[in-house]
RNA sequence: GGGGACGUAGCUCAAUUGGUUAGAGUACCGGACUGUCGAUCCGGUGGUUGCGGGUUCGAGUCCCGUCGUCCUCGCCA
C-alpha cells in the first residue's frame, strides 16, 4: 500500500501517529521558511506542513501532481483549526515527499469554485470526475444502486443479465442497430429495455427477476434524457399491481432512509388517476410540491360573449386557468408578452388570456371588458381571486390547454420559487389509458406498449364487442412520479393469448405481422404463461433528483452531448474501409466523411 | 427537423451607440515572504475574438453561412 490513512479521515485522536497519505495537490502555499500543501483524495483534504528542508521539491509542485506524504499527525497551533475542513484540527508534518507522478499543466482544476463549461468538462471528464461534486454524486448513484440490491435481494429476487445484442422492434423508439458480419445485411437492436426477455423469464419460473440494466434510445437528448440510461428493472409473477406499488413504495422508503437519512412525507406514497392528473395539472408527471392547480372555466365561458371563449367552450375546447396568487406585480407587461409568445412558440397555442387583481379586489386587463360584471364575479370566484392575484387563462383544445398551462405552471413557480428544492415529493399515477388515437396515421397505438393488460372493467370496450371504444380503456399501468419527474413506470401483462390478439387487432396488426415481430413471445405465452407485471425506475433520473440536480449529465460519468457525442473518446467516429467491407455496409455519404482514412 | 441562448487568453469572465494598442481574475514563468488554508505582494509570458464570407473609413460588436455546446418543441410504445 502506497498509503496508510486517506485524506479524509485523520482526526486529532491520531495525533503523534506516523502516517503515510497519497493523493493529489490540491493546492501549495509557500512562506519562505514553512510551507503547506492540501493533499486531496476522494475522502477529503488534508494539510501538510513542509519545513525549509523540502521546500525546493515543494516549490516544484503544481496543482494536480501525484505525491505520497510520509508524516507525523499534529495538532495545528491554536487559533488556527480550520473549521471549514473536516480535517481541519489536524496536519501532517511531513518528513518524506515521493513525487509519484507529475501533472501536465491542467486546463482546469477541479478545486477551482467555477465550473467549466460544458465542452470543457466533457473533454477532460477525468478531471471533472476529480471535482468533489462529482464524486458525491457517483458515491450517491452507488448508494441508491446497493440499497436496491439489498433490498431487492432480501424480498427474493434474482438477478439476472439480459442480451444487449436483441432483436429489433418497429414500435416505441428508434433502436441503435448493430450490423452482423455473419449475416451480412441483417441488425442487431442494443435494447430499449429488457422488457421483452424479462417477461420470457417469468414464463421460464423465475417469478422474481431484477436487473440494473443498461438501454439505449435514438431519440434526441434533453435535460433529463440521455441515449444510454440505466434502469433498475423488475418483473414478479402471481401479483397485481398493487404488489408491484407495494413492492416499490418498499424500495422508495428504504432510499429515502438509508440514503438521505428521511422519511417519505405522509404515511404512505399517494395515488392519482391519469384523467385526476391531466385535469389538476395538465401533466401525467405533476410536481406536487407546490399548488397553483388547473381551473376549469369552460361552463362559464359558454355564457360570455366575449368570442375566444365562447367559440372555444362552443366547439368542444376547454377554458382552464391557473391563479398565480399574489404575482400580479411582479409580471409586467413585457414580461406577459415574454410569457404570450413562448406558449405560442413552445406549445403551438394561439396565446394567453391573463386578467390581474386589482387593490380594490375587482378583475382588471385587457380582457376585462369582454365580461359582465356578474361574470366577472363568478369567474373570480371560480379561481379564488384574492387582491395582487395573477389569472392566466388557455382557451384551445384540452390537449393544447394542458401543455400551456403546465408549462406555465412549472415556469411560474420556478419564477416566484415556490419550490422548496429539499422536498422530496413522491405520488403513483395510476390508470392510464390503454390506447392513444395517432391522427397522422388514422390508427390507435399503444400508449405504454402492446402487451400491457387492460383493467378488467374495461375489458368490454374492446374490438369486436358492441360497446367497443378504444378510448374510454384504461390500462393496469403505474408511473412512479417524484417532484413533476417520471421516474419509473410499469403495467400487469397480458398473459393470455385471447386478449392479446384482441389488442393486436385494435393496433392494427395482423396475426402474421405480430408473430414476425413478437412470434417467440407469444409462442412462450402458450407454454404455461404465469399471471405477472414488472416495472423500470430510471435510475439516472432517481439520482438525479436525490442529488438535487437538475441535470443527467451530472449523474452519469461518461455522458453523451445533445448530438450523442462523447467529447472525451471522440465517439461516434468513421470507421476503416476494410470493416464496412466485412459488414457489407456502403454509406451513400462521400467516402471522407465517414470513413477513417 | 423547428425555435432560442451562448462561443473573446489554458480556465472563468469584461469590453458604452460600430471607434485608440481587446482588459481583469486565475493558471503558467520569475522574484519576495516562517502559520497559510481560494494565502498575499511585485514583475512577466500568453489572443487569427470558433471558422468562412459580407457591409463599413473602421467589426469582438452589424448581416449571411457554417461548426460546436446548452435549453426547448417535435420525438422519446
């Protein structure tokens, strides 16, 4: 061992003890006659003490230098504890200084209290990883992954690994393929989620199976999206999905206590319907740790005669609001043009209706004039007006009123903070709808996948009954959601072929279709298919928020840029000719820019 | 694919309406200093203002294109 202590653990109890520490400098402080340097590993920062006898090989060392320090623990003099460090009672006066490995000179240092920009960190990840944030949170991300273990191990669960080379399917998002040299002109798929073989081991009896499981997506990144992401993935066999909530909610408060030290807020996580949701927050993800809830407006505006309403409310669309109470000083004008356009150019409405309080209690704005004074009354009522309140109002289709209300919603409370960012606010959506309409193509499409069980009350509105209505069936599925993120989600599987054809039917898939894409699934189905349900936690996402963060980046140590590049390894790159030739693979760009030369 | 923000020294940033030789902190190099801890003090090196065009007497600043990073809409069963 090149060290006996760490640089985070030496307290004045080891005082007199001879120590050897290795780490990196973090920085040097030189006075002539004594020196100090703060050596820094992961665990901390310790002070070292040179006297004149190393000061010319001290005076050599730069920030990010390798040493190993051999010492004796002292007490600092007194009046000099630094009580900003953990450490801070004690140095090492150091009797030997090994020069381990020089640095190149950095083009960062992680101590600085700036953060590089984005480029920067990702081209140097190794010295943004040095950064004490960074280590917390991969410490954090290894916490959450060893108390799921435990605890999925302690409920009897295996875990077992599947195939990252599968098969590729047409739904859901677009794969990243992976040529085959032995059948050439045929792919591979990396997995979206082992959804598929999870479901193929429950058949095969293991009736409870879990996996940290790395899935791929070819969409475009976001803040909280990344093309490569990790779930903690599970399927159980004989349960329902009150199991699988039982299950999680478990799993939730285990983190919750052994890896933040806190209880989940109220007695037990709390439970919303989709359509509940979609009416009270416009969203399937709510964040719950502030109000400011939809109202909806629509009755009232079929009695004006102001047109943007009444046509609205007339031809079927929705009046909602949000009452942003006490923040009508605090938007200007230009500041609700600013917030006009963005809904227009974000969510495609055709703007933002907004009336304010005035200090005698009464509506005012520019709509005001629209209005009765009795309408004025009872809109004000509808929304609680109270003196300084800020009224905005989405006048489209239900779908348009959600996304613009939810939008603005979430921006006014960022605005106003009226989120306390240490809440950790969890609730279960429940009861989604089996199917969307996808007007482009004039089909249904499923809206979590083709193999999610229907709730059994509304199994009767399927095809080929006379009360067939696609729509109105809700399916056996449950998003776990914590502070207006989905983090996780799951349903009941279908384990009968009947209904499983029926639901192919409904999508539009013929028999022979299904059984091309999914034939080995449903083949398995018939041997004896147990009654089972599962779930996925986005593990990056649980991170990301138990770290407070607000970004997947920070979660994840070697991260992809938003055009999926890896800046460190220069990832994507061409690869040589001679290797397309044994793929049989020929790009139609021009050959310099994607091949290596 | 669409919209927006940003790109100036190795790093973090500044530079008035388009106007002198593009500045500061830090890092780096040299020097001073025996209790500092983001050490301090003195001096120094360091710039094709992402790249390519254009407008102008004059462009870091304005216009067009392009590349990159971030945010976002579409997309993500």
């Amino acid at each position: 061992m090149l060290r006996s202590k760490t640089c985070g653990e030496i307290r004045a109890e080891h005082q007199g003890q001879a120590v050897t520490l290795a780490g990196w400098v973090d920085s040097v402080r030189d006075h002539s006659g004594i020196l100090f340097i703060n050596l820094r590993d992961r665990y901390g920062l310790t002070q070292i003490v040179f006297s004149q006898s190393l000061a010319d090989t001290v005076r050599s060392l730069h920030p990010e230098d390798v040493v190993q320090i051999e010492g004796t623990v002292q007490l600092r003099p007194e009046g000099i504890v630094n009580k900003k460090i953990p450490t801070g009672e004690i140095e090492v006066k150091a009797e030997k200084l090994t020069i381990l490995n020089r640095t190149a000179v950095v083009p960062f240092q992680p101590s600085a209290p700036e953060v590089p920009a984005e480029e920067t960190r990702l081209k140097y990840r190794y010295l943004d990883l040095r950064r004490p944030a960074m280590q917390k949170t991969l410490t954090l991300r290894h916490r959450i992954c060893k108390v799921a273990r435990d605890y999925f191990d302690e409920n009897g669960f295996v875990e077992v690994e599947t195939p990252m080379l599968g098969k590729s399917t047409p739904e859901g998002a677009r794969d990243y393929l992976v040529p085959s040299r032995v059948a050439q002109g045929q792919f591979y798929a990396l997995p979206q989620s082992p959804q598929l073989y999870k479901q193929i081991l429950m058949i095969a009896g293991y009736d409870r199976y879990f996996q940290i499981a790395r899935c791929f997506r070819d969409e475009d990144l976001r803040a909280d999206r990344q093309p490569e992401f990790t779930q903690l993935d599970l399927e159980m066999s004989f349960v329902d999905s009150e199991d699988i909530i039982g299950m999680i909610s478990g799993l939730v408060e285990r983190l919750m206590k052994e890896v933040l030290g806190r209880e989940i807020k109220g007695d037990k996580i709390p439970r919303m319907c989709y359509d509940e949701a979609m009416e009270r927050f416009g969203h399937d993800a709510p964040d719950l740790r502030f109000g400011m809830e939809l109202i909806d407006l629509t009755d009232i505006a079929k009695e004006v005669e102001f047109r943007v309403f009444r046509g609205v409310a007339d031809s079927g669309g929705r009046i909602r609001a949000i009452n942003a109470k006490g923040a009508a000083e605090k938007y200007s004008r230009k500041d609700i043009d600013g917030l006009n356009n963005w809904v227009i150019e974000q969510f495609g409405a055709k703007g933002v209706a907004w009336l304010k309080v005035d200090t005698d209690g009464k509506l005012a704005g520019p709509i005001a004039k629209n209005f009765t004074e009795e309408q004025l009354d009872k809109i004000a009522k509808r929304v609680g007006a109270e003196k300084n309140d800020f009224i905005l109002f989405s006048a489209d289709t239900f779908s348009v009123t959600c996304k613009v209300l939810n939008g603005l919603r979430r921006r006014l409370a960022a605005e106003l903070k009226l989120i306390n960012p240490n809440e950790m606010n969890f609730c279960w959506i429940v009861k989604f709808p089996m199917f969307d309409w996808d007007a482009e193509e004039k089909r249904w499409v499923a809206m979590h996948h083709p193999f999610t069980a229907p709730l059994t009350q509304d199994l009767h509105h399927l095809a080929g009954t006379p009360d067939s209505n696609p729509g109105a069936i809700r399916a056996q599925a449950y998003d776990l959601v914590l502070n207006g993120f989905e983090v996780g989600g799951g349903t009941v599987r279908i384990h009968d072929s009947e209904t499983q054809s029926k639901v192919f039917d409904l999508l539009g898939l013929s028999l022979e279709t299904a059984k091309q894409q999914f034939g080995f699934l449903l083949e398995a189905l018939q041997f004896g298919a147990p009654p089972h349900a599962g779930i996925a936690l986005g593990l990056d996402r649980l991170v990301m928020l138990f770290g407070g963060l607000d970004n997947i980046r920070d979660c994840i140590a070697f991260p992809k840029t938003a055009k999926a590049a890896d800046l460190m390894t220069g990832a994507p790159s061409p690869v040589a000719t001679k290797q397309l030739d044994e793929l049989a693979i020929k790009t139609t760009l021009k050959p310099n820019d994607t091949v290596a030369r």
